[in-house]
C-alpha cells in the first residue's frame, strides 16, 4: 500500500532523497535531513498512507528551522470600547450613581 504512493510521489518530488530501511524491532518513521544540518523524525506507526504522505508533504515543505514565537504586539484597528479609566470617568458614574466608587487614601 505504501509502495503503491511512494514511488509516484518520488517521482513528483526528484529534489528529494528517499532511501527505505527495514529494521526489525523499530517503528516506522520518517526522517528528513535538511541542508542547514538539522533532522527532523516524525513516527508513523499505525497511520494510514494518505497522512504519511501528509506528512511526507509537511517535511518536503518545511525549511528545517526551529519554529520560534511571533514576537510582535497586536496592534488593532478597533480601539477598545471601554476605553481607559479615569478620575474623570469615576466622577461621572459616581453622580450618575451607576455604582459606588470608594477610593481609600494612605497615610
């Protein structure tokens, strides 16, 4: 079964290296080589040849770098509508008597 997707997807793909091994004891699993130097293994065991060979297409895809956090605030084109609290804000909900504002002061 595997055979029968393997070879026209190496076909499909000839920039990419495919050696099969049988080792006797071990999981199957995929192992790609990148030229950067990096490896990544992902087990197949028990899944069928339609999402080995999604994962074959995610490792063909992939560049082999870590994938790292986004680092960058989210800017948004709608402003909150609350809005920032203020003295201000608190003396109009306080005479509007929307809810009683208790402020304490330290000594």
């Amino acid at each position: 079964m595997i055979r029968a997707s393997l070879v026209p997807w190496c076909e499909q793909n000839p920039q990419v290296q495919v050696a099969a091994a049988l080792k006797s004891g071990r999981h199957p699993v995929l192992r790609a080589a990148y030229a950067n130097g990096r490896e990544q293994v992902i087990d197949v065991k028990n899944l069928e040849p339609e999402e080995i060979e999604r994962h074959m297409w995610d490792l063909r895809n992939s560049s082999g770098r870590k994938q790292k956090m986004a680092k960058f605030d989210v800017i948004s084109e709608n402003p909150s509508v609350q809005g920032p609290w203020t003295d201000e804000l608190s003396k109009v909900l306080q005479e509007q008597g929307a809810f009683d504002v208790q402020t304490y002061q330290t000594k």
